[in-house]
C-alpha cells in the first residue's frame, strides 16, 4: 500500500488536460454588461482533470507522471512552480512558445455548483507526438488515465482511438474520463467515442455526460448503450452516488451525505480513489465507498483545500456507515 509517495508504487500516468483555474464565487448572479459584483473570494488552482487528479494523488501518497501542454506565460510558470510544491516532475508539461496556459474561469454557485468559461491556449498542439516523446516515463505505470479528450482537439477520441490500443497491447490498463463536450455532442464525437470505449478498460463518466454521450434523458438505456463495450464503467451522479458497470451487471452505491461547499474537480478527485482502491485489488462496492468518501471530504470544504490520505479517506467511510446502521448524525466531525 503506498505511503509517502517516494517508490512503494509505480506511478499512475495522467495524459490530457492540466491548466489553471480561477474560481470566484460564491455567485448569486451574473453581472449585467458594464456591471461590477463584489463576490467573498478569488482564487487560482492547478486543475484541469490531470491538475485535481495529481492533487488528489498527493494526498493519497501516489506519485504520478503528467504530459500536458502549457504556454510561456504567467500561468504556465504557475503550473509548473505547482508541480514542483506538490512534488511532481513538470518536464511532461512541455511549455510552447507563443502559446498561452489553457485557463478555467469557473464561476461558483451557493450551493457548490459551477459555471466554466475556458481558453484552448497550448492544447491546441497536444497530441500523440507529445505523449510518445514521454513514453519513456509513461511506460512505466501500469494504467494510464487519459483525460480531457473532448478539451484536446488533435488528442481526442479518434486520435486516441491507436495510443489506446497500443498501451493495452503493452499490457497498461487504460483509463478515460473526457469531460463535457463544449462542441455540444457531435456526430463526431460520439462516434469517435463509441469507437474508443472497447480500447479502454475504465470509462469514467458522469451521467449527464453519459446520457449527452448517447443521446438519451434515462441513464439506464444510456447504461445499456455502452454496455460492454469498455471493461468496466463507472458513472458518477452527484448527490446519487455512483454506479458500478460490467457487461449487463451494474452496482449502485448511494452518495454520503455531506454539505457541498464547492464541486469543483468532484469527479476527478472520485476518479483517483477509485483507481487507488482498483490499484489495491479492492471489490467494485468497496471502491465506490472510498472513492465517494474521498471526493465527499473535498467538496465540504470551504476556503483552502486538503486532500486527504487513505487513512482519513477509510476513517470517514467507517464512520460514516456505523452512523448509517445507528441512524446517526455524521455532522462535520
């Protein structure tokens, strides 16, 4: 079981989408053209999916190898200054001349949701060429969490379509959560998609980007449109918890119930407890309840986030299931 982060493990991959994100909220509303709001805070983060993913990895004491691109600008030499703090080799995040950092402008609501404005900036040239030129560190992890695909114009669905295949043959386990289409589901996305999913082994959607994904309003029928095509899916659904899907079998795991203060990066923090406690060889119930419990401990909180260890992460499930069969308070404590 890792610890320090220091060897015990061999790292995850994460290759796709990192940039910086300013949050500021909480908003009530949206300015009127030539409008000023005051709002309580203003902050920048590492983000992106890879930049939570890494985040979480921290706390959990999983290393990580990162391929991106950044710009040569100031938010780029944030990225990689946040890298080196968090203890992450940046030399993957391969800065581009000219280029500019991709940037969230993530607007949050009063009850933790969220709103995204975002720049393409150097993602514009991420592509396979870029990951191969890493492959030497890439290939070292036994999965490689490709991510953001639907944000990466030269790196999506179809594109990754042959690195996919070609990890898998190397014996890596693949692993894809796109995010939302900003195109608006294309023809083209969902197709490429749907040609994709049998090359990956753990397809990490939510259920709104499953349901967009196949064009339908019941997640069941959009259950059954992927069934069996990727190893193993898992849907995240907020407040719903989580489901568990192989072929036709499918695992429902009910959410904790905490008071979201912020969802930001929500279901990238759910996905690397999920492939921790998968890492750990745990049942699939066992790991929807650590990863929900690791994405539930995030979202609580308010003002400057911690990322827990494995050890908090499993102390908040425990706790949180004695008070389920007590029918307990679980409060803040």
């Amino acid at each position: 079981m890792p610890g320090s982060g220091t060897g015990d493990w061999p790292p995850l991959a994460v290759v796709g989408n990192l940039n910086v994100d300013q949050w500021v909220g909480p908003l009530t509303r949206f300015p009127a053209w030539d409008e000023e709001i005051l709002v309580d805070s203003a902050r920048l983060e590492l983000a992106g999916t890879a930049g939570y993913v890494l985040q979480a990895c921290r706390g959990l004491g999983w290393d990580a190898v990162v391929v991106s691109t950044a710009g040569d600008d100031v938010f780029g030499r944030f990225v990689q200054g946040r890298l080196r703090d968090l203890g992450f080799d940046p030399t993957g995040v391969e800065t581009l001349a000219g280029a500019e950092t991709p940037l969230g402008m993530i607007f949050v609501g009063p009850d933790g949701q969220r709103g995204i404005l975002s720049t393409l900036g150097a993602h514009a040239a991420m592509d396979r060429e870029v990951a191969m030129r890493h492959d030497g560190r890439i290939a070292a992890c036994p999965e490689v969490f490709l991510c953001g695909g639907y944000l990466l114009p030269r790196f999506g669905p179809a594109a990754l379509l042959p690195y996919a295949r070609a990890l898998r043959e190397r014996g890596q386990t693949v692993v894809f959560d796109p995010s939302w289409d900003p195109a608006g589901w294309t023809e083209h996305t969902r197709a490429g998609t749907m040609a994709l999913l049998p090359e990956v082994d753990v397809y990490l959607p939510n259920d709104v980007e499953l349901m967009a994904l196949t064009g339908t309003t019941d997640l069941d029928a959009a259950l059954d449109a992927v069934a069996g095509l990727a190893g193993e899916t898992v849907v995240t659904r907020g407040a719903g918890g989580a489901i568990y899907a192989r072929g036709g079998a499918r695992l429902p795991v009910p959410a904790f119930p905490v008071v979201a203060a912020n969802t930001i990066g929500a279901g990238d923090v759910f996905d690397v407890g999920y492939l921790y406690a998968r890492r750990l060889g745990w049942a699939p119930e066992r790991r929807l309840r650590f990863a929900g419990a690791l994405a539930a401990i995030v979202v609580s909180q308010t003002g400057h986030r911690v990322y827990p260890n494995a050890a908090t992460v499993e102390r908040f499930v425990a706790r949180s299931l004695e008070l389920e069969v007590t029918g307990g308070d679980r409060g803040d404590g």
